[in-house]
C-alpha cells in the first residue's frame, strides 16, 4: 500500500457524491480494513469509485454502499473496493538507506543474537506487503548476508496483505524491468530468471516467503502472525486515523520478541502514537527497537 488515491479516474460525465453516501462509506471502509479517509479526500472517492458503479450498473453511491451491506456478492465487491482505494506502487530495493541498514547493521545484529542463544530460526513480518516487492528484496538481503548458510537456517518471512490480487501476484513472483528499476545490476543476474521479457525471482528466494490476507483491523488475527525477530511496516500507517495508528502499532510491539525491530516508511514516525519502542538513528534512517 503506497499511495492512497495517487491517480484520479477520467470519465466524462462524473457521478457527484453526496455528503451523506460520503460519509455511509467512508464510516463503512473505516469499520472494514481501518483506512481513514478524510473529508477533504471526498472527490477521490468519488472519482475512484465511479468505474465500480459503472461496471455494476448502479446509478448512484447510495446504491453502492446498499450493494456492499445486502448484496450477494458484497464480499467480492468488498475486495474490489479495497483494492480501487490502495494503490501498490512499489519496487524491489525501495528506499536504499533504510535497506543498508538493515544489511549492514539490524540483520547482523539479529543473527548473532540468535546464534548466541543456540538458535538458527529467523522470522521476518511484511505487513503490507502489496506485490511482493519488500519481502523478496528482504529475502535477497539475508542470503546477501548470510550466503550458503541459508540453507542450515530455519528462515521465515511472512508477508501479509489485503488484497487477494495483489497476493496472488506476488506469488507468481514474475516482475517487469519497471519493478526492477532500483535494484542493483548484480542482485537481478544473481537473484531472477528472465522470463518472456520479464523477470522472475528464483526458487531459493521465493520459498523464504510466506504470503497471506490479513486485515490490520482484525485484532485476532494479528495475533495469529508468528512472533518476529523484526517487523516491517513501511508506508502502512499514513493510511490510518491516530487510533488505528495506535492499535497497529501495538499489535508489532506484541508480536516483536524482546530486543526486536519494527521498520517503518522513511516519512512516516511513531511520534505521538507510541513511547514504546526505542528510535536508533542512523545515516538517513530511524529504526524502532523494542526494549529487551
């Protein structure tokens, strides 16, 4: 989940929202998935959602908002709608700075801290994985670090989402040069398989992955995520009002096993939501620690 509402839809003649269907499915995403979108957002929901309309032949949002609480179908409907008001702009190797830090310091320092208890187990957490792009770069990372030792470890990186399409395509694990934009040269020899002019992420990297729908609303079911050595949640959180940001927030910190880290967006920051977590800066980076 990138950028909310980041491209408006063209349609000629555009369906108007009220006040009063705005607010019925703004209350109702909100109740869904947690997504907040203010009053000032109202014409891109608008715009967002006017191509659903067309396509169910609806001739009005007030329509659509009954179709998603009585119709037959709602519960497909409702997946629709999450993905029109997410968009998974995103690519492997996004934000560098935080990445190298996460090579060069957090990885190393998780790994000997696991090897200091006798343990050779590894459990990662991608909530908010969209197509796949941070959790297999993630992947790409350990084996960086870790090299043939990969192979002797219990390795483990969950990547959650809420959409089904965007899941299903991260499963598929086969990506344009687009995707690739920010990578490195010599991780796409070493990590993909070129395939009918994409590229596809080999085997051993995409076995370390796990992939799975989650809604972060669900309390229950983040406490079904298996405890993580560190957690990633980038650009996740500016979709939220402060009290989703709140309860997501300590939904990481539970999960983190003692002396663990959360990452979150590079623009995004637990000010004001949580005092819970230690910040550790470094070079163009802020990474959160739960105390030991």
């Amino acid at each position: 989940m990138s950028s909310l509402f980041s491209k408006t839809i063209s349609l000629g003649k555009e369906l108007k929202i009220t006040d009063s269907e705005f607010a019925s499915l703004r209350d109702y995403i909100y109740e869904q998935c947690g997504i907040y979108i203010a009053d000032n957002r109202k014409y891109l929901l608008e715009n967002r959602l006017a191509n659903r309309l067309k396509k169910l032949s609806l001739k009005d949002f007030g329509e659509y908002y009954y179709y998603l609480q009585y119709d037959s179908n709602r519960v497909h409907e409702q997946k629709r709608l999450f993905e029109v008001i997410t968009t998974n702009e995103t690519s492997f190797y996004r934000n560098p700075p935080q990445l190298k830090v996460f090579q060069e310091n957090i990885l190393p320092a998780v790994i000997d801290a696991q090897r200091k208890k006798g343990l050779k187990s590894l459990r990662i957490w991608s909530a908010g994985c969209s197509t796949g792009e941070e959790p297999y770069t993630l992947a790409m990372i350990i084996s960086e670090v870790m090299r043939a030792e990969v192979r002797s470890w219990d390795i483990r990186i969950t990547a959650n989402d809420l959409s089904p399409r965007v899941l299903d395509s991260a499963r598929k694990g086969v990506y344009s040069e687009y995707s690739l934009r920010t990578t490195p040269k010599e991780i796409v020899e070493r990590y993909f398989e070129p395939e009918g002019g994409a590229y596809a992420v080999r085997p051993e990297i995409k076995k370390l992955v796990s992939f799975g729908p989650l809604n972060l609303k669900d309390r229950q079911h983040l406490k079904s995520v298996e405890r993580s050595e560190i957690v990633f949640c980038r650009n996740v959180i500016i979709y939220f009002d402060d009290e989703m940001k709140k309860q997501v927030i300590n939904a990481y910190y539970d999960n983190l096993v003692p002396g663990g880290y959360l990452v979150i967006g590079h623009s995004e920051s637990l000010h004001n939501i949580s005092r819970a977590f230690k910040p550790i800066h470094y070079p163009g980076a802020i990474i959160y620690q739960k105390e030991a």
